[in-house]
C-alpha cells in the first residue's frame, strides 16, 4: 500500500495475474484454485507469477484490494460531478456503489464469498480499507442529519440498510435485463432517500 493507505495500481503483467486468478477463484473458489492453473490462464510462467506474487495468498489480497480501489474510482467519479448538499451526495455515491456492483460483478462476487480466506495480517488491512471506503456513506449522512436534511431517528440502522441493499445486488443483477444499471441506480438512490427521508414522504 502506498501512503494515505492506497494502493498502487497494478502492473500490466500484474493485471493479467489479478484477472485470470479472480475468475478462477469466482469458477472453483480460492481453496480449490491451482496457482499453477491461474499462471496458466495468464498465459505466463509460474515464476513469472511468483516474482509478482509470493503465494496464493498475497494474491487474493491484491485481488481485493483493487476490487476496493475500483469501487472508490466509480464512486469518486461520481461524486465529482454532484451538488455539495447531501442528498445529491448521497445519489450520486449510491449511483457510483450501483455501478460497482453491476459492471464489476465478478469483483463484487470476490468480495462477498473469498475475504474470509484472507489470513489476519490481510484481513486486517482489508478491513482497514474497507471501513475508510464505507466512511463516505456515514460522513453523508451525518452532514444531512446535522443540516435537518436527512431526519431519519436511525441513521446507522439507514447506513447499514443502504449498503446491504447495494450490495445484494450483485447476485441478482443480468447484463441482459430487464434492468439497466441506470434503472437501478436511481431506483435505489431513491430508497435511500426514503430511508434518510421519512418524513417527507409519510402519507396522511
């Protein structure tokens, strides 16, 4: 990891290692995964992979942590271009997670069934990224409850809500339709509002 607890993006070699070794643990699962099978979907030698990659381990984690850069990317990209008011930010950082989910499923997929795999050492640093990437949606949503924009009673019970919803979609999601990820991402921006927002939208 790089300083501000980054990491540094991977190398065109490392990038054909990272992909073929993710498709291969989403196909069989990391323990069932041959190093030597992933160095072979690469189309490079296994010590081409270990001088990249110590183990299979090391792997998984460099794995899921650019799944987690690729994340803040698509939700950096999409908060750059929002109002500075709450709930444009909490649209467009919806919108950004949506986006994730959808167009990077295989990650998304990775994240959800292989980070118990991780050992301690990386689990912990996983878990440090992780909460610095989901710190966004609490900083939103404080700064709506302090401005009287967001007036929910529950605001963490709201944010816990918000990312389960997001993130079950990958398991639901088909390139095919019927569902666009523009569709989707407005829809569940909307429930998050609705969420922050309940008293705008109780009907007598």
């Amino acid at each position: 990891m790089t300083a501000g607890g980054k990491t540094a993006a991977p190398s065109p070699r490392q990038r054909l290692f990272i992909e073929a070794a993710r498709a291969e643990f989403v196909r069989n699962g990391y323990g069932a995964s041959s190093i030597r099978t992933i160095a072979q979907e690469a189309g490079m030698s296994l010590s081409a992979l270990y001088y990249h990659y110590k183990n299979k381990q090391d792997l998984l984690f460099g794995i899921l942590l650019d799944c987690i850069d690729t994340h803040d990317a698509l939700c950096a990209a999409e908060l750059a271009g929002a109002s500075p008011d709450p709930a444009s930010r909490l649209r467009a950082l919806v919108t950004g997670m949506v986006r994730f989910r959808t167009a990077c499923q295989e990650q998304s997929l990775m994240i959800a069934t292989e980070v118990r795999n991780l050992e301690p050492e990386n689990a912990s640093a996983y878990e440090s990224r992780r909460r610095a990437a989901n710190d966004q949606l609490r900083e939103i949503i404080e700064a709506g409850i302090r401005d009287g924009s967001f007036t929910t009673p529950q605001p963490q019970d709201c944010r816990r809500a918000i990312l389960a919803m997001v993130t079950a979609i990958s398991n639901w999601y088909a390139p095919a339709g019927p569902d666009t990820p523009d569709e989707i991402a407005a829809r569940y921006s909307e429930l998050a509002l609705l969420l922050l927002q309940p008293n705008l939208h109780t009907r007598e």
